[in-house]
C-alpha cells in the first residue's frame, strides 16, 4: 500500500509540547444557531455540556469552538454577539475539562486576543488564513499562539463567487508560501495549514485538492483536514449533512493516506476508530 511518510511535530501549547506523532482529532463544538449541520448547534449550557461529553469521552484530542458560522450566505454577527456566545462555551470548557486542548474558530483579531487573554485559548482557528483582519497575523506572532490558516477567497457570504482556478493546487502553495514567509518573519513558530475545502472550491475542486493533498507536505507544516459532513459529500451522493457519515469516514480516510495531521470532526468515534484502523496498518507494512 503507497502511503505517504508522516513527519512528526509539535506545537507549545501553554509551555507544553504537544507531539503530533499520530494523526490528532479535533471535535467541533458549534455555539451557533445557524450552522449547516443542524445537529451539532448547541444553544445553552445544558446542550455544550452534553456535547462536550461526547467529545471527550470518544477520544477527541482537541476541541474547536466556534461562534460564527462559516456556512455559505450565513449572516454576519457583531463582535460582541461572538464573544458573548463563545464566553458561555469557553466557560463550560474551562470549568468541566480545564485541561483541554482548546481551539477558538474565529477570522477576528479582537475576538482571538480576547479568547487567549481572558480564556487563555491554546489555537486560534482562521478561516480566511488572515485575509478578513489585518491584525490576526499580529496577535498570532504576539501571543505566540499556535495558527490554523486556512485558505478562502472572498468571505462566508461571497465565497461561492470565487471559485476559478487555473491550477488550484498550485496556486494554493503559492498562497500559503506566500503568507507563511510573512508570518514567521513577523516571529510566529506554530503554523497549521488547512486547505480550506468547501470554502470558494467547486465540488471538482475539492475533489482534486482531496487527491493531490499529498503535495501540499511540501510546505512542512501539520496539515488540518476538516471535510465533515460537507457539501462535497452530500451533493455528490444526493444526499443531506446528516446522512454524510460514511462519505466523512470515506474521505477522512483519503485525507490519512495523503498526510493528514489533524482530522475537524463532528463524529469523534468514527475519526477516532479511522485513525486506529490506519495506523495498525501502518505497522503492518
């Protein structure tokens, strides 16, 4: 079986190495009404908390809490509703699992010096790779935060417009390579890339970007896979978010074998048990 090597990192989380020698599973927590997969919203505390047990209980190395959602035509939300729906999730997590690895889902540089410096937040997780606030890139070098950067072209209510590529694999690299430069040379050390599917992408596009995602290792960085119940799953099979299990697992697995470092899931178990499967495996080779 042709699998790509897998490069072991780290990231300083609070002082601490977390070793990434093993593909990492991030469990979304969504404190959204409104985001595309109905069943992961959660509303108040009662419905975090339940949430959070789940997560934690099926093995997630690292939770990814988001306030604003990144779903295609959503609608934008103030500063302040962000922080007040993150300020009710934040809380639960720091009370009930205060040991947590905790990313914060946000395009923001307020909202990420906020979460860092009142809920001392270990990643910050930006969709927009820095694009839709010219301070992020500061904060992150500043606080020395582990960086999610994510490639989208436009924002979440313009995105869909912006889906031509002449080579899309290739012109990622060069977004990436190009903002990375920046951005280490600004003092940042811990970057994540994160190809962004489903984010200004054609349902081709996410297709060619899942099969030479093996490309993207050149730029010896983690990479972060997260296709969970997309749109590219759906579409294709005629189907809907909530029956899309399978086709995660399916391209969740593709993602492994390409040089996946960290897998954004809705179902922890499912990418918990892939990764399992995977690496025995490995050891059998």
């Amino acid at each position: 079986m042709n699998i790509v090597s897998r490069k072991t990192f780290s990231l300083n989380i609070n002082g601490a190495l977390l070793e990434i020698n093993r593909p990492l599973i991030m469990g979304i927590l969504n404190v959204t009404p409104d985001s595309f997969y109905t069943d992961s919203r959660c509303y108040n505390k009662k419905a975090i908390i339940s949430r959070l047990q789940q997560i934690v209980s099926e093995g997630a190395d690292m939770i990814d809490i988001g306030a604003y959602s990144s779903r295609s035509q959503a609608a934008d939300i103030s500063v302040e509703e962000e922080k007040r729906r993150l300020a009710v999730g934040l809380s639960v997590i720091k009370k009930e699992y205060p040991n947590i690895c905790i990313s914060v889902d946000t395009f923001r540089a307020d909202v990420a010096e906020w979460c860092i410096r009142e809920y001392q937040v270990n990643i910050i997780n930006d969709i927009s790779g820095g694009e839709m606030d010219a301070h992020m890139f500061n904060v992150v070098a500043e606080t020395g935060v582990p960086y999610i950067m994510m490639h989208m072209k436009g924002t979440p209510q313009t995105m869909m417009k912006h889906t031509s590529y002449e080579n899309i694999v290739a012109e990622l690299l060069q977004w990436f390579s190009l903002r990375i430069d920046r951005l280490t040379r600004m003092g940042a050390k811990d970057i994540i890339i994160d190809p962004g599917f489903g984010f200004s992408k054609t349902l081709e596009g996410n297709y060619e970007l899942m099969n030479h995602l093996s490309e993207f290792m050149s730029l010896g960085l983690p990479i972060l896979v997260g296709i969970s119940r997309k749109s590219m799953i759906y579409k294709l099979l005629d189907s809907t978010p909530e029956n899309s299990l399978n086709g995660t697992t399916v391209l969740n697995t593709l993602a492994l074998l390409g040089g996946a470092n960290i897998l954004r899931v809705h179902d922890v178990k499912a990418a918990v048990e892939t990764v399992k499967i995977m690496m025995k495996t490995l050891e059998a080779n």
